[in-house]
C-alpha cells in the first residue's frame, strides 16, 4: 500500500516538472513508473497544482510547496502521527 503511495506522489511531483515544460509527460510517467490509468489521476492533479501556482503572486516555489504538501497530506493521512516513528 504505502509503495502504490510513493508512486502517486512521485507522478504529482514528476508530473508538475511536464506541466511545467521541464520533461515530457512520458518521461514523468516513466518517473512514476504507474500504468497509463493510475498516472492520467495524478497528471491530473499536477495539472491543477501547476495551474495555482502559475496563477499565485509571490514567491511560486512557497506556492508549489503548499500546494504539494496538501497532496502529500492525502497520501499519508492513513499512518497518522506513526508516519515518521
């Protein structure tokens, strides 16, 4: 389960880097290593997370790291305060 988790954060993350311009969609997926149907969800978000972003004053990175941190609360809420015993 916690191996699916790291997948999906590791395609918003990659994902966000094509959104952006940086690789390709198909490096991104390759990054996240998850089937075509599974890496189209967090694509997805990335989306979302890069057009916020693009849209924020300021500092972007404080933005984008806000924004990827609420994601990542998602994926680890289940472990609670354990995560990081």
């Amino acid at each position: 389960m916690a191996y699916q988790k790291v997948k999906h954060m590791t395609g918003v993350f990659a994902s966000v880097f094509a959104h952006t311009g940086h690789i390709t969609k198909e490096q991104a997926r390759e990054i996240s290593g998850l089937a075509e149907k599974d890496f189209e969800k967090v694509y997805a978000k990335a989306a979302r997370i890069a057009e916020k972003v693009g849209k924020a004053e300021g500092k972007k990175m404080d933005h984008f790291l806000n924004h990827f941190g609420k994601e990542i609360d998602e994926y680890v809420k289940e472990f609670g305060d354990k995560f990081f015993m």
